[in-house]
C-alpha cells in the first residue's frame, strides 16, 4: 500500500519525522538554540543577559525588530503597546458566555480567535502597516484578556488598565487589584513577573509556534492564528507542564517521598513521568530554569513564603540529576519546574499558569509569524504522510456485509 517510489516520483523527496525531530520547517533570524550546550539566544543576545539585564518591553522590541531599541524608540513603543491596552467594552459579554468555573485557557481560545470579530482594520496580512498594528494589539490586549480571565474565575468586576503603570505592573494591578482600592505594585514581584514574561518570550519552533506559522502559512488573520497557538500550548506536554509540574510537587508533599516518584517516572510500565523534567532540544540544563531557580529564592525570600514544595522541588532536582537513568536519558529540569513556585507564591491559581506562558509567548509567535509572512519561500504548510490503511477495494452495499 505504501508506495514509497510513487511519492518521490511525485515530491522528489520524502521523509518520514513523526514530531519533526530532524526536519526544519522554515528558516528564521529570531531565535537560537544549542540544545547539547543549554544555548538560547534571541537576536543573538543570551537568555540570561537579557533576563538579568533588560525588560520585556524592551525584548519584544528587540524580537519584533531585530535589533535592541534606542530609547527614544523603546519610549515610542512602550508607549503604543500602552495606548492598545484597552478591550473592546463589548468584548467583556464574551466573558460572561462561559461558564463561572470554565479553565482560563478555554476562555483565551475563545476571546482571543474573537478579536479578529473586533478588529477587521487590522486582518489583511500583506499589508505591512496592519501587520504592524496588528501585532502591537495582541501584545497590548494579552494581559488585560489574561486579567480578565482571572477576575472571571473569581467572581470579580475587571479593572481597565491603568497605564501609568509598566507593562507587567499594569497586568498585576488588573489581576490582583480590586475597585476603588489603591493597589502598590511590588518592584520584586513586578521584576520576577518582568522575568518570567522574557524567559517565555520566544522558544523558536516549538509545538505552538509551529501551529501559529502553520494557521498562518493559509492566509489566516493574525488573531486566529495566535488562538490556534494558545489552543496548542495548553497540552500538558507543553504549555500546561507548569501547572503539571506544581501539581506533581505537591502530590509528592515531602522529600521523602521522592524516591518513590522517581522510580514511578523510571518504570516503563507507568505513564507518570517528572513533569518538569525533560526537552524535546535541551539535552543539558534549561538555561532558563538556571534564572528561574535564582528567581523563585528573591520571590519567597520578599513575600515571606514558606513553601514545603520548593524544598521538594530542590531535592527532587539533586536527586534526579545524580541518577543513571536521568544522566542517560539527558533529562534535566525545564523552564516549568520552577516556574510554578513562583507563580504560586505571587497568587496566581494553577490554572493561570499557562495563561501566563500564552501572554508572554504571544511576542514571539507573532515575531515568528510575521517573518513567514515575509519569507519568499513561504508557502502553505503542507505535510505529508505515509498511508498505511486498506488498499483500495470494492464497497459492500449495507445488507452484504
Ligand atoms: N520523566 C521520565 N522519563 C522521561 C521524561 C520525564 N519527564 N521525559 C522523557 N522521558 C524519557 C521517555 O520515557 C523516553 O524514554 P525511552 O527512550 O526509554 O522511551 C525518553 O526519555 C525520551 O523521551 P521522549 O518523550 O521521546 O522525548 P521528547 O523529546 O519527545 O519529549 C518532552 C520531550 C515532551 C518535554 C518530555 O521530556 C516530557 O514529557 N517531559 C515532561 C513534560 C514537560 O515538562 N514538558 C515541558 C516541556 S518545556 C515547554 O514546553 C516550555
């Protein structure tokens, strides 16, 4: 049936890379990694530079544009991403469609794919000035949808944004705020969340980043393409191990159950695996899990927390690293390991874990997206498979079978 022959008379070429482990699907400028080295470069600027050094205004600027911004023009840009804050008051009633407990996610995926209902001027993808404007929308609107998603859940009114505030102090205002309260952003807090926001900017091509070029590669209008990136990075194998990794952390409750964790995570007859843990292209640390584990010391240390789950995080990683299996497998901490404490710590509820990731992730794919735009190779994404059903064969009228 599978007629190998036949489909390289047809293509000139054929490959069979379930999960794309060793096929490109596109060339890009944006993002580096070395995963044998724990490398990641945006722009050719280290993820640990940029996190210790700069701020996520100033990384998306440099993601969208190529190059860091002068800072006239990162005043210029802050300042337009700030004038876009706003939502469409309509947009709101969307809210209420869903029901009081519905997971965030599947609000974002609704609320998001609707922009592109609220926003026509800016959806004709070869013009480069809607791409523009488009792009500065999304990235303006994703906190204050992400606040409004929070507030949903907790049976709270909205905030509009306050934009005398920073990018991310204006996002925690609108989340933890409440009306007529003043609300005094935590320069620790805002740095760490500033933190986590650059630390999930861009990753290059990633599950969801791949399904964004890939709902762009027809055409489709930025809004829907980003939705569709959403949809992909609530997996539990992506975007939602955060909140699968704060959730196994507790389960195991205490460092002395550790040892049982591991040995489950080890057993080829169990599914349970150390989320956290493990990447598809990090075969050495996660540089980012190296600012993430300095990052959740400041956070608890400033708010006072104690939490029984980082000493089991702490543990866990010491225990892991020094076993053959992990060693052999090059399995080490990702950027969700820790990143789960954090978040916890500040107040945020599980389920707004990969909302969070979504936020920060929408620069880079709408970086990403632009560039296939431009890219003269583009074309629409068009994978192939190897068939492996019936061959072809009479049908059998209903009473004869
Ligand atoms: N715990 C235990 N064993 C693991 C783990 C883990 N976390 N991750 C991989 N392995 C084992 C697999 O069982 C497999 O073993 P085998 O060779 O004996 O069959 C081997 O390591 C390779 O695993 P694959 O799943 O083939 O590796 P892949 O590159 O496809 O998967 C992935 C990468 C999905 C991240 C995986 O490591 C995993 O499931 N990790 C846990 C989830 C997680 O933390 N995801 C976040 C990724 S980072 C991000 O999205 C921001």
């Amino acid at each position: 049936v599978i007629d190998i022959r036949k489909l390289y008379a047809q293509t000139g070429a054929f490959t069979y890379d379930p999960g794309f482990t060793s096929t490109a699907s596109c060339k890009s400028d944006i993002t580096y990694i070395d995963g044998d080295e724990g490398v990641l470069l945006h722009r050719g600027y280290t993820i640990g530079e940029l996190a210790e050094q700069s701020n996520f205004m100033e990384v998306c600027y440099l993601l969208l544009n190529g190059e860091l911004p002068t800072a006239d023009e990162l005043d210029t840009f802050t300042h337009t991403i700030t004038r876009h804050t706003m939502v469409h008051e309509q947009l709101a009633t969307f809210f209420r469609g869903f029901r009081r407990d519905a997971h965030p996610m599947a609000i974002m995926c609704g609320v998001v794919g609707a922009l592109s209902a609220f926003y026509h001027d800016s959806t004709d993808i070869h013009d480069p000035a809607q791409r523009v404007i488009a792009s500065h929308r999304l990235i303006a609107k994703m906190p204050t949808i992400a606040a409004m998603a929070y507030k949903y859940s907790v049976g709270q009114p909205f905030l509009y944004p306050d934009n005398s505030l920073s990018y991310t102090g204006n996002f925690l205002r609108m989340t933890f705020g409440v009306p007529a309260e003043p609300y005094v952003v935590n320069p620790v807090v805002e740095k760490a969340m500033d933190r986590i926001f650059i630390l999930h900017a861009d990753h290059e091509q990633n599950a969801s980043t791949s399904t964004v070029r890939l709902a762009g590669s027809s055409g489709a209008n930025p809004f829907a393409c980003i939705a569709a990136g959403i949809a992909c990075l609530w997996g539990p194998a992506h975007g939602g191990a955060n909140e699968a990794a704060l959730n196994m952390l507790r389960e195991i409750g205490t460092v002395d159950r550790i040892p049982e964790f591991i040995a489950r995570a080890k057993d080829k007859n169990d599914p349970f695996r150390l989320m956290g843990f493990g990447h598809r292209v990090y075969k050495n640390y996660d540089p980012r899990a190296t600012v993430m584990q300095t990052t959740v010391k400041e956070v608890l240390g400033e708010l006072g927390v104690t939490d029984p789950v980082f000493d089991v995080a702490i543990e866990l990683e010491r225990l892991a690293l020094s076993d053959p299996y992990f060693i052999e497998k090059k399995l080490f901490p990702n950027v969700d390991f820790y990143s789960g404490v954090i978040l916890s710590a500040i107040g945020f509820p599980t389920s707004m874990f990969t909302v969070l990731f979504a936020l920060a992730r929408t620069v880079g794919w709408v970086a990403q997206w632009n560039e296939m735009i431009t890219d003269p190779d583009q074309k629409i994404g068009r994978p192939r498979q190897l068939y492996s059903g019936a061959a072809q064969r009479d049908y059998a009228p209903i009473g004869t079978r």
